[in-house]
C-alpha cells in the first residue's frame, strides 16, 4: 500500500498510530502487522486528507487482488473505506488495458510507479499526471483521473503474469491450468495463478484499443492512453550482443542520455537518425531495436511463478 501524506503532522500521526504494530525502522517498505481495513482506518484518522493506494495489485502473494492472499473486490479488503481508495497501482504484470475490464476500476484511476530497488530501475514506470504541482493538486488529479498517460513494462515482462510452477519449469495459460485443475502436470502441486488469470476471473468485456505510430495505446474514452516499454539497457544488450551489465552497454546507454537529456527521451521521442547518430556502437542495430518496441515488433516469453518474463525486439542486421 502506497500512503500519501499532506505535511510532517500527517506523517508524525501515521508514525504515532503504526508504531504498536510493526518495526518501523527495519526496512523502507514496514510490514505491519494489520488487515487492509484496519491500515485505511489509521491513515484516515491520522489525517483524512491522506491518499491511499493499494499497489502491485495482482501480485499473486500480496497484492489485494491476488490469488493466494488477496481479495475478490476492493470493498472485501477495505470495507467501508473502499470509497476512500480513489486509485490503485496496477504492478509490472499488467497493464491499463487488462485493467480496464475490471468493473470496479471504471471509477478509479489506474497509476504505475517503480520500487526503488535501485536506481537503474527508477521510472521504469511512469505516471504523467495533468496537475498542479501541489498535493491537493495531485489528489485532484487521482479523484477526476487528469493523467496524461502511463509509461509500462509490457506485462509480460512481469514475473507473475502467467500461472505456472517454476521449480518444475511449468508455464501455463489461464486455459491451460484450468484444463489440469490448477495443478502442476509434472509434480501434482497447486500451480501459483498469476495476474492474467486473476483478471479475466474478476472481468467484463474485453475493451478495444488502438496503437498509434509511435506505440501510444488508446481504449475508452474515460482512461487515459499508456506506452509500454523495454529499459534502454536491455535493448542495447539485444543490439550489442552482450550483457546488460558490461561496460560496453553501459557505455552506450550513457551516450544516449547524455546525447537527449533521459532515458524516455530516448526510447519515446527519439527519431531514427538522431538515435543512429548518437551511438558510435553498431547505432543501426541500436536505432532498429528502439524503434521496434514502439511499433510492436517483438518477441516475448511470458513471466510465470516469480520468474520474469522476455520481451525482446526484432530488428534488423546493422546496414553495411
């Protein structure tokens, strides 16, 4: 859970009331030892103007909607503050599209953020909110849902987004594990049900979408529109033929930023010949490669029971 704060007071408040209940101090993400419910009731009443926002929702473990631990709605979960959750934080395995066929999200906003597990991964997720940079400005804009759009990991990049058993190696559609009980076929255990399955067990009608030219997708006209993508780093590996922790891809990555001012910059407005001009190491892979994710040339392995997923670009040899 994502808690939003006015001011310090709020803050001393919520320290005030959590401290009984878990060891504060012994990580930057606190387990407490606390139902939904009862968390909500806390925040709301150390400061009503506090945001809430249930984040990773399908992760199977932990996520409100997740199948080993969570809930069918919001209103299970959160009782009579579920009106209170105004927005909720979809994960690395899904998307606004998937979410969008959820009827209890029609109401409330759809955001994505990034752990902070290290700084590499900061803004691998994005949200773009159309605000006032103040925090009653940014309430407003998770209540009337003033986003200009959402920048994602391709879901199945995630490492739920499929059911399956990963120490067998078993990687299973929501069809596919229906057809065998939910049970792995090689071991007879209970397979792990990721975040597909989850949500087309809580949807409606699938909504149609369209993708414009530079991988922006569109669906209904009450949500906005979101980009997926695939860090720079890993498209320069693909490109480059090495890992994604060598110098060389270091080397080129940093060009690019320094070259265009960020990392989105590049993998979202970038064109080709300025991509190709900006990278002296094999630049027409490179180009080729960032400009396949946008038009959706791909090839993906989807993530399963903790393992993430591939999402790799097809691209052509560089040009001689």
């Amino acid at each position: 859970m994502l808690l939003f704060a006015p001011d310090f007071a709020a803050v001393d408040a919520l320290i005030d009331r959590f401290a009984p209940h878990g060891a504060l101090a012994s990580d930057g993400r606190p387990l407490l030892k606390l139902s939904a419910h009862d968390v909500a009731g806390l925040v709301l009443d150390a400061d009503p103007r506090c945001e809430i926002i249930p984040a990773h929702v399908w992760t199977p473990w932990y996520g409100v909607y997740g199948s080993k631990s969570g809930f069918d709605s919001l209103e299970e979960a959160f009782g009579e503050y579920a009106d209170s959750i105004r927005a909720i934080e979809t994960g690395l395995s899904s998307d606004p599209e998937m979410n969008w066929a959820v009827p209890e999200l029609d109401c409330r906003a759809l955001v994505s953020f990034s752990d902070a597990h290290s700084a590499a991964n900061v803004a691998r997720e994005v949200t773009i909110f159309d605000m006032e940079p103040t925090y009653d400005g940014l309430r407003e804009a998770i209540a009337t849902q003033s986003i200009a759009e959402t920048i994602e990991f391709f879901p199945e990049n995630g490492k739920y987004h499929l059911d399956g058993h990963r120490a067998c190696g078993i990687r299973l559609t929501p069809d596919e594990s229906a057809s065998v009980g939910d049970v792995c076929p090689a071991c007879d255990k209970k397979l792990t049900l990721g975040v597909l399955n989850r949500i087309e067990s809580l949807s409606e009608s699938k909504s149609k979408t369209e993708t414009n030219h530079d991988g922006l997708v569109t669906g209904p006209k009450n949500r906005p529109p979101f980009r997926r993508l695939v860090p720079l780093r890993d498209l320069a590996a693909a490109a480059l033929g090495m890992g994604k922790n060598t110098k060389t891809v270091a080397r080129a990555v940093d060009r690019l930023i320094d070259h265009f001012g960020s990392e989105l910059d590049v993998l979202v407005n970038a064109g080709r010949s300025d991509l190709e001009g900006a990278t002296p190491d094999d630049p027409a892979n490179l180009a080729a490669a960032i400009i396949a994710v946008r038009s959706g040339k791909l090839e993906i392995e989807p993530g399963y029971d903790g393992v993430y997923g591939v999402v790799a670009p097809v691209f052509g040899k560089a040009r001689s």
